[in-house]
C-alpha cells in the first residue's frame, strides 16, 4: 500500500510571503510600456493568420513592429542612464 504524501513546494507555491516584492514590481511598471506594444505587436499578427494581409494589414503591422521597438529603445535607454553615473548614457 502506498501512502499519500503531499508535495512540500506545492502546497507552498502560494504562501504569501512569496509575493513579488516592491523592486520586482517596479520592474514590471517600469516594463509596461513594453508589454503593452508586444500585445499590440501580437494582435497585429493574429489578425493576418488565416488570410492573406491586405494593405491596411501591412501597415497595421509595420506601425505596431515600429511601435514595439520604440518602447523597447526607449525603456533600455532609461534603465541605462538610471545605471551610469552621473546621468551619462
């Protein structure tokens, strides 16, 4: 016979004291402006899955990979001149 023994990490995989920390959610706001051009990025893409892209696709596409990468540069820019001293970049 065997015995039924829980599983120590998966009963405390949600304790609350392993919540995000005060960093680590500032990291992700820090980040949303980057996640949130992704999903635009994603939704574009969706669209033109199951058929040809017309133009208005192509452009969608365009303005959502130029807005992806925008927040992208943008947010390494910030975390780099928070990490230089004195400000330089």
């Amino acid at each position: 016979m065997n015995n039924i023994v829980t599983v120590q990490e998966a009963v405390t995989a949600f304790a609350p004291w392993l919540e995000p920390t005060a960093a680590e959610l500032d990291a992700i706001e820090a980040e949303m402006p980057v996640i949130l051009a992704d999903v635009d990025l994603l939704d574009a893409h969706i669209v033109t899955l199951d058929r040809t892209p017309t133009e208005l696709d192509v452009r969608r596409l365009r303005r959502a990979r130029r807005r992806a990468l925008a927040a992208r540069v943008a947010h390494i820019n910030h975390t780099v001149s928070e990490t230089l001293p004195g400000g330089a970049a």
